[in-house]
C-alpha cells in the first residue's frame, strides 16, 4: 500500500494519540480505596479493648463540637497567614493565631494542588489520583464515602456558599446553598460577596450545625497578577474582616452546659510565584490550618506552626462530631485538638483511626503483614489492652499515667508508619494497558524509522506492506497468539484491567492492527537490509549533512536527558543551550557559503552572485519580501543582514529569557516581567506593548490584501483597548491604572477582526482548489495560508498578557529574518528547515513562560471576552495559549513551505514526516521511561505533569498535520 509521506505521518500521529490514551487510562492509577461498597457506619466501630460485649464499648465517640464553621480561602498561602503578610494584612487572624485559643499548622497539599482533588482530599482523607487534574472542570457527584456524607447521615444540617465545585460534588446534601462559577476568574470582587452577603443572617440563626463558606477571589486575584500583586492586601483585609466577625458570632452563641463551637480556617491550596498553581512547590503546597475554639488552651507566646498532612484534617473533623472517620481515609488524627479530654478518650479515638488505617491497609496492600504500622498498630492495640485493664481495676498510681503515655506514643508511631505506606500506595497500575500501549507506539516509532529513505525521496511515497501482511501465516499465528494471550491475563488479572473490560469486537481489532503491523515491520526490516547489490532503494536519495548530523544528535540528546527528574524540571536550559548552538552553526554556514565559497569562486575567475536573488527564483510568493527590492538594498548589504540573522536570533533569545523566569530551581527569582508588571513600571509596560504590537503589525501585514491588513491594524488597536480596559497598561490620556471595565467588550471587537481574516483565509484556499492554473492556484493558496497565519497571530496577542507581548514580535522576527536570508537563501531543504522550526517552537513554548509544572498554565486566558464559564472556548483559548509558540512556528512552516513548493515540490510531505517523528521519538522514550519509574519519588509531582504535556503536545502536533495533510493533496490531485 503507498502513502504520500503526509498522510502516513498523519496514521501514524493518530496510532500513536490512541495508544498514549491508552497508556494514561493504565498509567493513572485508581486511588486506594476500600473494596467494602458499603459507607462506614457507626456500627462498625470495635469494641474497647476488655470492655467485652458492652453495648457502650462500640458505640460512637461524644462529639467535641457542637457547631463548626470551615472557612476555605482557596489558593491561602501559608505566608499569607504566619508570615509578613498575615502581620500587615490580617491583624485579628495573627493575634488569634499568638494569644488566642487556637491551634496552628501547615498543612500540605499533595499534588495536584488544584481545586477539586483538594476539596475531595479535605471531605474524603483520601488522596485523589493525577487525573483529577482533567476531572476539575466539569466535577462529577462524589460517590466515595467522605465526611459530608457522613454528616448529613447522621442528620447534621449543613449550609454552603461559595465555589459551586461543593453543590457538583454534593448534590442533595447542603440543607441551603448558594453557588458560585470557580471559573470566571476576572472577577474577584463580587464572587466573595456573594458569599458574605449570607454571613449576617446565617449567623444569627439556630437551625445550622456546619456551614461552609468557600471564597475564590484570592484565587482570581493570583491568576490574574500573581501573590505579590497590590490587589492581595485589600482581599486579604477582607477575609481577616469576615473571620472576626465569625469567630465574634460564635463566642456569642457560647452557653453555659453546651459543647463549643470550632472555627476552621484552611486554604486548599497554595499559589505559586506567578500566581498559579497546580505543581508541588513549596508556595503550591504550603497551606495555613487553623482551628479556633474555647475548648483549646488560650496561648501566651507565638509557637511555630508544626507541619502536619492536609488529610489529616478529615478524621480530625469526624471524630470531633462525633461521625465514623471516611473508609478510603489515610489522614491521622491530630492530637492537639483533643488535648483537654481525658486520657482514655484520647486513646480511644487513636483506636478508632488505626482501625480504620489497618482495615485499608488490609483491603489495599496485598503484603499488609509486612508492613511496620501493621505490627505496629497491633502492638499497640495489646498495650491499650493492658493499659485497660489496669484502669479498670481502678488503679490510679503513677504506672498507669506513664503506661498510657507509652500507648499513645505507641498509636502515633504506628498510624503515621500506616498512614505513610498507604499514601505511597497511591493506587493500582494497569500495567497489561500500559504494556501494550508501550508495545504499539514502539511499532509505529520503527514503522516511521523504517520509511525514512522513502518518506524523505523525491517522490515522498511511502511503501507500506500492509496487504501482503494481511495474507501471511505469521499474521494469523500472532493473531491466534494474542488472542490466547488476552484470554489468559483478563482470567488470571488480580488488579484493575481496563483493556478486558471492553467488548471484544474491539480488542480483536486492536490485536488484528498489532499482528498486521508487526509483519509489516519485519517485511520492510526485511527490505532495507543490504542484499549484496549495489542497486540503491528507490526513492533514498536523502543524505546526512553536517547540520542534519547536528540537528538529529540535539533532539536525541534533549531527549534522552529527560530521563533525570532535574532535566525535566529545568527542561528549557536545555533547549536554550539548543538553540544558541544552532545559532552559532548557521552563523558558521552562512560564513562559509556567503563568503568563503564566494572568494573560492572569485579566485577561480567564476563571475556571479553564489545564490540567486529574489527575482532569480523559480517561484516568488506575491507575500515574499526582498530586501533588494523593497529597501533599494545592495546585494553586499543583504549578506551582512544574513551574517546578521544568527546574531540577531541570540539576541533575542537572550533578552526573552530574562522576561519570564520558568522551571524550578529559579522560578523564584524576579525577573523582566515581575518588573514591568508592577506598578511604579505601568508607563514603561504600556510603551512596550504599544511598541511591540506596532511591529506586529509591520512583521505581519505584508502577507496580506488590503482587507486583512485594516482588519489587522484595527485588531492591534483593540488588542491594546483590551489590555488598557483590565487595567495592565495606560492610554496617553489616563492617570490611572484603575481598571474602567472587565474588558469584555474590547476582546469581542477582536474576535470579530479575527474571525474576519480567518474567513478571508480560508476563502482564499478554497477558491485555490477550483482555479484550473495551477501557479494562480499555488499563489491565491499561499495568500490565504498566509492570512490565517496572521488571524492566529492577532488570537494570539489578544490572549498574551501584556509583558509577553515582546515575546510575540521576537517570534515573528525571527521567522522573517531566517525565513529570508538563511532558510532560503541558503538552499535549506524541508527537513531541516522543519527541525529548525520545530527547535524554535519548543524554545518559545518556554519564553513564554511555560515550564513542565501544571502550575504555570495561565487559565486566566480562558475567560478574555466571555462573561460567564462556557467549558469548550475556555478549554480552546487556555490551550492555545499555552502552546502559542510550538504552534506558530508550525503554521509559519506550512506557509514558508508552501510559497516554496516550486523549490522543493515534495516539502510538505517531508515537513509532516519530520514533524511527526520529531515528535515520536520523545513520546515513546518517556512513555518507557514512565514505566520504569512509576515507583520513582517524584513520580507525581515531575514525571506525571510531563506526561499530560507531552500527550496534549502530541495531539496539537496531530491536528498541524492535518492541516498539512489536507494542503499537500492538492499536489496529487493537480497535473
């Protein structure tokens, strides 16, 4: 069967898409959860120990609290509360914290820290997997078992106001509720107040035992101008506002002869330097816990914060109220709270969270009798028993204070060693899915390795022996083999198996494409092995330069380094270092070619200019741009503009990656953009904004009719209205900086100017595939690839924050300079000039900001021009943003290709095909690298977030192809 080179890269693409989804449904593992379907009842409650078969021995701990109030101040950074901030901003919670009746803690967010895994991880104990990560934006009802559950049951009345996250978790439980979008993150005023508007009346009445009260416009506030922005102080002054008057209503409420009320104060997470977060560093994790109550000890002296576990609050909580503690919890019980009842209640209640942990530990780990807080938690169990008896036989000597001391040391070291086993067992692998997802995207990375000499020929045909594999006796042997194989693992499978849950009409089909690929391979293997003659294959003509040597060994270097968890954090030094060699390699190419083979043919008396000028070449798209032409440039002037070009590429890399600090190791250091960002630098950031959309502009507008280009100008112009309206830069005639509007209306005059070039665009394209006269046709096609190249600028630089702007003229700069006076000029063909693009593109995915932390995804971009969450254009707009650089460069290598197909007819095809193993080969190595590790330390907080990028890169790679694909046919359906 032959393929064109671009539609077997788009196969293989999409084999690889499926297969990596396969992989991620294996490799996301199902949180540790008890097999028991049944919610934990206060019946099953063990017994005391020696206290027999007394119905009081089993019954339920009394409650501590009466009423509770849990105060969730999403993205509450713990130095926002115990550090300088908390001093200057929330005076009241700061004095309660030192000389109040309260207890105080850093509690540590597990990744993913984001919204809806913590709030599962707050009301079930349990630590919710990766994948929730895709699951926060549209939240299913919770069905675990988990501790408003548990409340309702036992028939405690619960209000709630704030983040509409709790109604989608738990619906039907709130006896009142009020929601709110946790989405729209441009509004953090009246989010909050939608809250605080109950609080006065909810207050002053009786029929309430939890409320809970959840604000999101610190979180907004972070998302949109990061922790240090002068927005934090006002919000934080106002929720130090709303805690006294809540701590104020509940010391009102106190009674003689009635339990205590407690106030919770947590975070659900904490923010990141620029405001995001969804990663593990220390700001992402670091939360404040504090629990204000009469019952506590009133402090005299500030006492550092100890460090405990997030989840440690949910079994906290439900021995408090006196409920049975969430069956899929791995939270310990924190002690301090309990510190005024007496010793043998404390040792109950230490019982009844070991119990629980050592019931989990039984139904989750196979080996549980190995584990240390098994024997230890045992150990214990026979002390209390002993302690027991002892204090019912009324002894009261100082043994049985010291005993029980001993016990409950005891208890705490064996449910922290319980707890510990279980947070590491975060859930079951399906490794049989995983395997075979392995096993296919390796077939399709040897199937692209394979077609090189044919993909990358003149004729950019690729061979595939599909049909002859179809009528082979292997195919049926591996066919009859796999099948045999799949009966036995899904018959013999102790652990969760997806791939033997689906109908076997489609697991036949998957094992019909693995024994038909398999012989293929081995047949073209077969064909590509030297036979003796010296007959080459047809078609593999491609050769190995000194550039393309560089080129390969760089992306296979960058690849395999990726296999440290320090390369992957720090990922962007290494495609920086990348590209300033590549730099440096074609300032030595140029060189040689401008110069020294000019002098070479100078001596040789040859006459001539080395390369051709524009009006020389074989076809000149009516967008291209000669500097001799258009700047009356001399032919000397132009080759010291292309000994230039590298120079100024450094250059401008090296100014992009002062703007934006990204990775780990210095992500907290300030950089430009913190700089022009703040205040006292608004007219400088609103000068080099105006600047660099102004070159925008001039680097953009030659591509396009006359239409486009107002379109364009007047699109610029709206783009800076947009920025000016939220309040990031000032108009000449402004004297402040306060935002006038959320700017929806500015954002939506843009989308109009980009809708309008997109449709003259693709206008263009579809009036080329009807023109019988195939240069009019290459010409009208080039005109309209060029004009939806400029519709995704304009979508771009509306959705780019305001000091990202400059990384957007160096961009298209870039492209312009290289474009002239080094990919065509000198001659590059479409594979290296696809690697080239392909290098730059990764390079900017960082400029802008980026790094392999989920944390730094700017979900702000999502919500420019709506008023309200609409779940597909947010998904859109926040991926295109964040892949803004890869994808620019790709669609700049689609149109610089296409104004070049009389140079290099076949350069679609060969683009696609490098496209497509360029991307293949970091896919398969981390997919295997994955597997490897998956028991590695840092597994979830590093290798997983790279993992979800490399496949959301996979895919927009995918959908570039597409594009080629559909453009490159028109070569085949044209004489």
């Amino acid at each position: 069967m032959k393929l064109s080179s671009s539609v077997f890269a788009l196969l293989c693409l999409i084999c690889e898409i499926l297969s990596i989804t396969l992989f991620l449904r294996g490799f996301f593992p199902v949180p540790v959860k008890s097999s028991f379907s049944a919610k934990s009842k206060v019946t099953d409650f063990p017994a005391e120990p020696l206290t027999g078969d007394n119905p009081n021995s089993t019954k339920a701990p009394v409650a501590l609290f009466r009423r509770v109030v849990i105060m969730l101040i999403d993205a509450l950074r713990e130095d926002f509360v115990f550090g300088s901030e908390g001093r200057s901003f929330m005076p009241y919670t700061r004095h309660v914290v030192e000389r109040g009746s309260s207890h105080s803690f850093i509690a540590k967010a597990r990744p993913p820290t984001v919204t809806m895994p913590r709030i599962k991880a707050l009301t079930t104990g349990s630590i919710p997997g990766f994948i929730d990560v895709v699951m926060n934006l549209n939240s299913p009802a919770l069905l675990e078992d988990n501790l408003i559950w548990q409340a309702k049951t036992a028939g405690k009345r619960i209000i709630f106001y704030g983040d509409d996250t709790w109604v989608r978790l738990f619906p039907k439980h709130f006896m009142e509720h009020d929601g709110t979008t946790s989405f729209f993150v441009s509004d953090y005023t009246e989010v909050d107040n939608n809250v605080t508007r109950h609080l006065d009346s909810t207050l002053k009445r009786d029929d309430w035992d939890i409320l809970i009260l959840h604000y999101l416009g610190l979180d907004h506030i972070g998302h949109i101008s990061g922790p240090h922005s002068s927005l934090i102080g006002p919000k934080l002054m106002e929720m130090d506002d709303i805690i006294k008057k809540i701590h104020a209503a509940l010391i009102s409420k106190e009674s003689e002869g009635t339990l205590p009320n407690l106030l919770v104060l947590c975070g659900d997470h904490g923010m990141s330097e620029t405001g995001s977060h969804g990663g593990s560093s220390e700001p992402e994790i670091n939360t404040p816990l504090v629990l204000i109550s009469p019952t506590f000890r009133r402090k005299t002296e500030f006492e550092e914060p100890d460090i405990l576990e997030q989840v440690d609050l949910t079994p906290t909580l439900a021995l408090g109220l006196g409920l049975p503690i969430s069956q899929n919890s791995v939270g310990r019980l924190i002690l301090a709270v309990f510190e005024e009842i007496s010793l043998r209640e404390q040792l109950r209640l230490l019982q009844l969270n070991g119990h629980q942990l050592n019931r989990l530990l039984q139904d989750s780990i196979p080996t549980f009798h190995k584990e240390d807080g098994y024997e230890l938690f045992r150990v214990a169990e026979k002390s209390h028993g002993s302690w027991m008896k002892l204090y019912l036989e009324g002894n009261t000597s100082e043994v049985l204070s010291n005993m029980g001391k001993k016990v409950l040391k005891q208890y705490l070291e064996a449910l922290k060693a319980m707890s510990s086993a279980l947070s590491k067992q975060l859930g079951k692998y399906d490794m049989y899915s995983m395997i075979m997802a392995m096993i296919f995207i390796l077939q399709v990375l040897f199937l692209l390795l394979l077609a090189m000499p044919e993909a990358l020929s003149r004729e950019a045909v690729v061979e595939v022996p599909l049909a002859s594999s179809l009528l082979s006796l292997p195919f049926y042997l591996l066919c009859l083999l796999g099948s045999a194989l799949h009966v036995l693992v899904c018959t013999s499978a102790g652990g969760p198996c997806y791939l033997c849950t689906l109908p076997w009409v489609l697991v036949f089909t998957a094992i019909i494409y693995f024994s038909a690929l398999t012989c293929a391979l081995v047949a073209m293997a077969v064909r590509r092995m030297p036979t003796g003659s010296k007959t080459p294959i047809k078609g593999s003509d491609w050769t190995l330069s000194e550039l393309d040597a560089l080129l390969l060994i760089g992306t296979v270097g960058h690849t395999l380094s990726l296999a440290s968890s320090s390369f992957i954090e720090e990922e962007h030094q290494t495609w920086y270092f990348l590209l300033n060699t590549l730099c440096l390699a074609v300032f030595q190419d140029v060189c040689r070619k401008y110069f020294r083979e000019r002098r070479q043919r100078g001596k040789e008396g040859e006459e001539g200019p080395l390369l051709p000028s524009s009006a020389e070449e074989d076809f000149v798209s009516p967008s291209s741009f000669s500097p001799v032409v258009e700047l009356r440039m001399s032919a000397g002037s132009e080759r010291w503009l292309a000994l230039a070009t590298p120079l100024i590429t450094l250059a401008c890399c090296r100014l992009l990656r002062s703007l934006n600090q990204t990775g780990v190791q210095w992500a907290h250091l300030p950089d430009f953009g913190h700089w022009l960002n703040s205040g006292d630098h608004k007219v400088f950031l609103s000068a080099l904004a105006a600047v660099s959309l102004i070159l925008i502009f001039l680097l953009v507008q030659r591509h396009c009719s006359l239409v486009s280009k107002i379109a364009l100008a007047l699109g610029l112009l709206g783009v800076y209205s947009y920025r000016a309206a939220v309040g990031n830069v000032l108009f000449p005639w402004q004297h402040s900086s306060r935002a006038v509007s959320k700017g929806t209306v500015e954002a939506r005059f843009v989308y109009v100017f980009v809708l309008g070039i997109l449709f003259t665009g693709v206008k263009d394209l579809l009036h080329s595939q009807v023109i019988s006269s195939a240069v009019d046709s290459g010409r009208l096609k080039s005109r309209g690839l060029w004009e939806v190249y400029s519709g995704v600028v304009l979508l771009v630089a509306l959705l780019f924050r305001a000091h990202n702007l400059p990384t957007l003229t160096c961009c298209l700069l870039i492209q312009t300079i290289m474009a002239q006076f080094i990919w065509k000029k000198l001659h590059y063909d479409a594979a290296q000039t696809t690697i080239m693009h392909y290098w730059f593109g990764q390079a900017f995915f960082f400029f802008q900001g980026n790094s392999n932390n989920i944390g730094t995804v700017d979900i702000s971009v999502g919500f420019v021009g709506l008023e309200s969450y609409v779940e597909a254009p947010a998904i859109f707009l926040t991926a295109l943003s964040t892949y803004a650089g890869p994808l620019l460069w790709a669609c700049h290598l689609l149109c610089y290709l296409s104004s070049e197909r009389d140079r290099a007819v076949m350069g679609l095809g060969h683009g696609s095909y490098i496209f497509a193993l360029l991307r293949s080969i970091p896919a398969v190595f981390y997919v295997v690298l994955v597997t490897a590790l998956r028991y590695h330390l840092f597994i979830w907080s590093v290798f997983s977030p790279k993992l979800l990028y490399e496949a959301m890169h996979m895919l927009i790679t995918t959908a570039v192809c597409l594009f080629i694909t559909f453009m490159d046919q028109d070569r085949t359906t044209r004489p």
